[in-house]
C-alpha cells in the first residue's frame, strides 16, 4: 500500500479506531472515550473513528477526534445480518464497507490502528486493510477487548469460524484488555500462543470523565438505563411494574430509554410512565448521561462494559439486570462484580425477574455500599494505561522508521 498522506517527522500523532458497531452503543462510546483520551494526552495527536453505529452523528466529538460513518447492518432475529442500505445485499455492504476502510487507512495513514472486539472486523472486512498496513510497516496495531467476550466454549467456536486467532497472531503488535485479569479472562479458552500472551496488556477498567457535568434533575432518584435500549425492554417493563404494584415504592425513578427502544414498545411505556405521575419520568435518549449518574442516588441497569465503567467511575450503588442472550457476557460480567462486591445482580434463576424482586432491590440502593468500598488499586485506571501504552507505540515506531 502507498499511502497519499505521506508522513513528515512535523506532523501530530494520527490514530485510527475501527468499531464495527452493527448493534448497540457500546463500541463506539468506549472508542470515542479513548480517543478523547489519547487527544487529551497529546496536544498534537488526532484521532479518526470509523463505526457502523446508526447513531454516531448524535455524539459530540471532542476536538481533533472525527468520525467516518460506515454504511450500516442489522442483525435479524436468527443472528443472520441485512444491510440498512435499501437495494444492496448484505455482501454487497461488506464490500462497500471494505473498500471504505481501505481508502481511509490509505488517506489517513494512521500510526496507530486500535481494533475494537473483532480481530477481523465484521465479515472480514477489515482483514484488506490489516493486510495493507502490515505490508506499508508504518502503522502500529492494537486489539482491545473488553473485559468479558462470552463463556470460553463458545467464543472458542466464533472465532474460529471467523479465523480470528491466526489474525491474531497475525498482524497485531499488542492486545489490550480493558479490564483486570482479577476480574475476568477474556481470552480464556481460545487457543492463542504464549507469543500472543506475551503481548497482552491489562489495562484497567476505562473511567468516565467526571468534569463538565451539567445540573442534574430533582433529587434524590433512581436511574434506570437500558444502555442503548435494543434489548431492554424487558428490565423497563419490570422497573415500571415495580413502581404501578407498589404504590410507597421510593425514590422515583429517572428513566433513559436509549436510542434503539422505540415504536409501538416505547409508545406503551410511555403510556405507563404518564400514568405513574411523576413517579417515574423518562427521557429518549441522553447523550450526556453522565450528568444523570452523576445526580443518581443509585442505578438500575443491564450489565454492558460501558455502563459498568460509569457505575464505577461515578461510583454509584447499582443492580445490574443481565441478559442471557445471545451472549452470557452480562451474566458473567455482573456475577463476578457481585462476588468482589462492586455491584448487585438480580439474577433470573436465582432471584426471579418478578416485580417483587424488584421492589426489594430498588429499596436494597438506598443501603448498598458504593463500588469504592470494594475497588482494587488500578481497577479504572484503564484510560492512563492506553495513554502511555499509544506514546510507547509511537516511539517504536519512530524508531523502526529511522533504522
């Protein structure tokens, strides 16, 4: 590959974030928060995102970090996926996809390329790429994962089918966990090489910025977040049936829906929440959450990475509402939390999803210790790591150029 941007010694650091981001929320804030991250590090650094996020123009960017919006997919009920883009098949949008990040990485001609969860990026399609840039040398590669994938017999089976070990083993300089090894392995049975092993960094859990928060709403309250809200129609149903069966039920509760509940599904609960009068009020979707954690005097939630990360980092008293399906990553990821005593869990099998449940464990906040009680040293030290880690990169890189 040779790149039209060619670099001069003058020039700011320039990294690349890929998240594939064919569902959900989570790649992308957890990219947009290392970007701000490593920006903020480095006055001369920029950073470039490409995500499949359907949601991303509704971010603010901070300054010197953009996005590059892929086209997007949707994953259909029996985990085949479909183009969002009317008239093209879904291996028509994969290429299309491919050659955009391709021509990117080429204009861009980053010295840094952070992979977000898929080592060969959805279908494959950043493996043209990954090849690219192996074969131009000026660009260093990361994978980072987050701290729970899926149990090890399973993601075993995925990644082989994607052939995502030899890419691996392939074409990444190191791979970066975003959590602690006392937490979670999130490599655990896959079949990678001590070389690979040796290669691996854990860098702590990412911690939310906790500045420029905005004022909160009417305290004291209860957040409720679904996350991005695709599959969390389930938790806000129970919360809402909490609070219609108890009536004493306190404090009441701030309600985010996330972006992906909608339709004739968020119709209903709003029709539910105005009968509640005042007891619960919600919102759509509210980019800036943090303000809601910051007011929140405890937080109902299902188990994803990033909202574990702000239930740390502002150290909220939480119960976390995990799915089981398609991955038990949630599950696993909210069970250790209750075991080292960061957080509750109301379990399926174990507690029941039953109003009652819920009750008791909405009433359980206003006595549960914060997640300060029980954090390790290091534990959201995750953003400093990846920080020192990309200046590191830079100056081997540098050194690989002047040999």
């Amino acid at each position: 590959m040779t790149s039209n941007a060619p670099k001069s010694a003058t020039r700011g650091a320039r990294v690349m974030l890929y998240s594939h981001d064919t569902f959900g929320l989570g790649h992308l804030r957890r990219s947009r928060a290392l970007a701000s991250a490593i920006t903020s590090a480095d006055p001369s650094a920029s950073a470039l995102i490409l995500t499949g996020s359907p949601v991303a123009g509704r971010f603010a960017f901070p300054s010197r970090v953009d996005h590059v919006r892929l086209p997007g997919v949707i994953k259909r009920s029996d985990g085949s996926y479909a183009s969002r883009t009317m008239g093209m098949s879904i291996e028509e949008t994969t290429t299309l996809r491919a050659e955009l990040i391709r021509s990117t990485a080429r204009q861009y001609a980053p010295d840094v390329l952070i992979v977000d969860k898929e080592p060969t990026g959805f279908r494959g399609e950043l493996l043209p790429t990954l090849q690219d840039l192996q074969e131009c040398g000026g660009t260093q590669m990361v994978l980072g994962l987050r701290d729970v994938l899926d149990e090890p017999d399973v993601l075993a089976a995925e990644w082989q089918r994607k052939d995502a070990v030899s890419a691996t083993e392939t074409y990444y300089d190191e791979i970066w966990v975003y959590g602690t090894r006392s937490v979670y392995d999130p490599t655990a049975g896959l079949p990678l090489s001590p070389e690979a092993h040796a290669r691996m960094h854990w860098t702590g859990y990412l911690r939310r910025d906790l500045g420029e928060l905005g004022t909160p709403p009417e305290q004291p309250y209860v957040l409720i977040t679904p996350g991005g809200g695709g599959d969390g129609a389930m938790m806000v149903d129970l919360v809402l049936t909490a609070y219609e069966r108890d009536p004493d039920l306190a404090p009441r509760a701030m309600l985010v829906y996330g972006p992906f509940l909608s339709g004739d599904t968020r119709t209903e609960f709003e029709t539910r929440v105005a009968a509640l009068n005042g007891r619960v009020t919600a919102v759509g979707f509210e980019s800036q959450i943090e303000t809601l954690f910051a007011g929140a005097q405890g937080v109902v939630c299902m188990g994803g990475y990033n909202t574990f990360c702000e239930v740390l980092s502002f150290d909220k008293p939480a119960v976390i509402v995990p799915r089981t399906t398609p991955r038990l990553e949630q599950w696993i990821r909210a069970s250790r939390a209750e075991e080292l005593g960061l957080t509750a869990m109301l379990d399926e099998s174990r507690d029941g999803w039953t109003p009652e449940a819920m009750v008791r464990a909405i009433r359980a906040l206003a006595d549960q210790p914060p997640p300060s009680a029980a954090i390790p040293d290091g534990l959201l030290d995750g953003l400093d790591y990846v920080t020192d880690r990309v200046d590191a990169l830079l100056h081997a890189q540098a050194g690989k150029t002047t040999k």
